[in-house]
C-alpha cells in the first residue's frame, strides 16, 4: 500500500478547525495518487483509506468530496494538458485564534469584504490554537535553585557588590556546593573559602553572602563542558574572589 500502515489519524469530533479536516483527507489521497504507479492500486488505496477515515468518524460524503477535488485538480488537468490560469493577486495570509463554529462564519464573512472591496487581493484565513488550560502551566516542574547540578554560577558581596564576586562551578548541588560539611563555601569549617576570608578579612558586618544570591549562569550536561564554560567566564572578566584565572585551560587555534 502507498500508505503509512499505522494510520494514526485524529477523530473527526476533534475540537479543531474544519480545515485541518479537510487538508488531512486531501494530503492522504494526493500522496496515493502521486506514489500509485497505476488507477487499480490508486483505487485500492482509497479504498483503504476511505475505510480507515469512517473509523474516526469522517463521513463518506466529504471524504468523496475530497477526493474528488484532487482527481480534478491533477488527474484531469494531466489529461487535458490545460494549463490552469492564476489571477495576478498579490496573496495575504491571517491567521485567527479557533473558536469553534464561529470561526467558519467569521472566515466567510471576511472573505466576503474582501473580495468585494479587494478584488487584486487573495485572501487567505488560516486558524491557531486558541487558548488552553495547558499554557496556564509549565510542561516541566522547575527545579529549585538548591537541587539544581552540573552549573557554573554566580555570587557576590551584598555589600560589595561585583567588585567581590565570584564565578565557580559544580556538579554536585549548589546546597552541597555553599554547605556541605568542611567543603562548602559558607560551612564554618572550610578556611579555603575565598567567601568566608573575604568576610574575615574585611571585618565589616554588612559584607556577607547569602545562599539565596545565587545565580546560575550556564549549565551543562557534564563536567568537562561547566568546566570551559567558567573559564571562559573567568578569563572574559574576572571577580575579585577568584582563586585562579580559568579552571580549565583555554587553547586558542
């Protein structure tokens, strides 16, 4: 057969525009007409189809309807080798948000003035989407920014500001990355953070850092590609807190 055999089609109860129905049976029974070799295959095929379509519940008039339109658009213009005249129109496209029933008299309306007061105009009027319950809502959960891994990021002196700030990377968490036990930035127990000896060192109150001033800059999907990424950062324009000018170095070809 010319046809997919999963026939993997939407019901015709479907809440979508009439169109979109009507282009399916179209674009089916010109695929089988293009790629049938012979009539008897192309009548099997329809036949086929015609069989499939009325099990989503398509009604054979229009499925005869569609059929019809193609075979006189490509069969009979081969057979005659008339060649179809088009109109010097200058094409315009609008698309419109699917609201049912309405949409169909809305188009017709439309199409109706503009041939009146435009005639050099061919207008065409496609539908969208309209609103969903679905665009209320995020496709993803976010994650939260102690959860989140595998990211260069981003924090700086509340007092300070950008002139002490610092650019690091992680592939674990960032809540393990500020607190775990004698390794992370603001555990007490950690006398290499570059945070920490800052606060230390200025002796000033107000200078702190906060987890909740963490901005994540990039991400990446392993250690290598987060590693690149902050030297790049870092060499590009280094902070204040630092330790080194890149974590990985940079070879330039």
């Amino acid at each position: 057969p010319c046809l997919n055999t999963t026939f993997l089609f939407y019901n015709f109860s479907s809440f979508i525009p009439d169109r979109y129905k009507t282009n399916l049976i179209s674009t089916l029974v010109y695929r089988i007409y293009m790629i049938a070799s012979n009539m008897t295959i192309f009548h099997a095929d329809v036949m086929l189809l015609k069989k499939r379509l009325k099990l989503n519940g398509f009604p054979g008039y229009l499925i005869d309807t569609c059929i019809e339109k193609v075979l006189n658009k490509y069969h009979a213009n081969a057979q005659c080798n008339t060649p179809i005249s088009s109109a010097n129109k200058r094409d315009i496209v609008i698309a419109l948000p699917f609201l049912g029933p309405l949409s169909t008299v809305i188009r017709r309306r439309i199409l109706r003035l503009v041939h009146k007061f435009y005639p050099t105009v061919n207008l065409k009027v496609v539908f969208r989407q309209g609103f969903r319950i679905s665009s209320m809502f995020n496709y993803k959960d976010k994650f939260p920014l102690s959860c989140r891994s595998m990211v260069v990021y981003h924090i700086s002196c509340r007092k300070c500001g950008p002139s002490q700030a610092y650019i690091g990377k992680t592939v674990n968490s960032l809540y393990e990355r500020f607190h775990a036990s004698g390794s992370g930035h603001l555990h007490p127990n950690n006398v290499e953070s570059a945070l920490l000896n800052h606060i230390n060192k200025s002796g000033d109150p107000g200078c702190a850092f906060h987890f909740e001033d963490v901005k994540v800059l990039e991400s990446g999907r392993c250690d290598r590609e987060v590693g690149f990424v902050e030297s790049v950062l870092l060499k590009c324009g280094r902070r204040g807190l630092d330790a080194c000018d890149r974590g990985v170095p940079l070879e330039i070809v």
